[in-house]
C-alpha cells in the first residue's frame, strides 16, 4: 500500500487491488461527495481507473464479466454525480465534464454517457434511489423508544 493524498492507503500492485477494490472504490466515491473542485474530482477518476485497471489484472476470470459491470457503472455515476446541480443534468457542465474524460482516455468517444437523454436517464435513476433510501432508512425513534431503551439497559 501506498499513501494517497485523497483518500489513504491505495495498493501497489494488481492482488493487493483485487482483493481490496470494493473498499477502496467506497472511500473514492466518499471523497467524490466532498470534492469540491473539477481538478480533485477529476483525481479521484484517474485515481478509480488506475485502481479499477489493477485490479482486473488479478480478478478470477469466473467474475470478470460482473466486475467489469460494477466498474462501469460506477465510472458512470461519478460521471453524472459531477453533472448535477439539484439532481438535474447541467448540460454546460455535462459538456464539459464529457470533453475532460474523453481527452484524459478514462471515457470511449462513444460512451453511452455522451448522449445527454442517456445521461439524464441514469440521473434519474439516481435521484429515484436516493429518494428510496431516504423513505427506507430507519426513523430516528420517538421519544417512548427512547425511554424504553435507556429502561432496559
């Protein structure tokens, strides 16, 4: 492991990637939440491609086809997590996001994501699932709960 300034410890080589990626990709998209610049966001990118890359050079060969998937998804919704502005698509700073990944090689000229009705699909999606797991996540408890709690201990 190596020390990044970013998120921490990042590994060196393709088992320690493989065998760490899930994690590390959780801290990465963390960060990309607090980022609050196009230069530390667009880091962050190259920093999950690097690590995303290493690790596909160890990954069993049985599950390649389903990290592939997680990875690209993943690229996709820091792509479009960066092009929001109140969960709606920014079509300027689409653009320009969208031209910073095709020039840097992370991004295919061809990618789904550079047609704006794709793009504001998976915005939708993503707004949609943020919106459920607002309504799911476990009310803080009243004020009995509360009582009855403290009671019991």
């Amino acid at each position: 492991m190596i020390k990044n300034d970013l998120i921490g410890q990042v590994p060196e080589d393709p088992v320690e990637a493989a065998a760490n990626w899930r994690q590390i990709r959780v801290r990465i998209h963390d960060e990309f939440e607090q980022a609050t610049s196009s230069e530390q966001r667009a880091a962050l990118l190259a920093l999950n491609q690097s690590l995303m890359n290493m690790a596909e050079k160890a990954i069993n060969p049985k599950e390649l086809e389903n990290f592939r998937e997680i990875r690209g998804h993943s690229y996709s919704l820091l792509v479009v997590k960066e092009c929001l502005v109140n969960d709606e698509v920014c079509t300027p700073t689409a653009d320009a996001v969208i031209r910073r990944e095709v020039n840097a090689g992370r991004m295919a000229p061809n990618h789904s994501l550079r047609d704006l009705k794709q793009m504001k699909a998976f915005a939708a999606h993503l707004a949609r699932t943020r919106l459920l797991a607002q309504q799911l996540a476990p009310k803080p408890p009243g004020a009995v709960s509360r009582v009855l709690s403290w009671l019991l201990q």
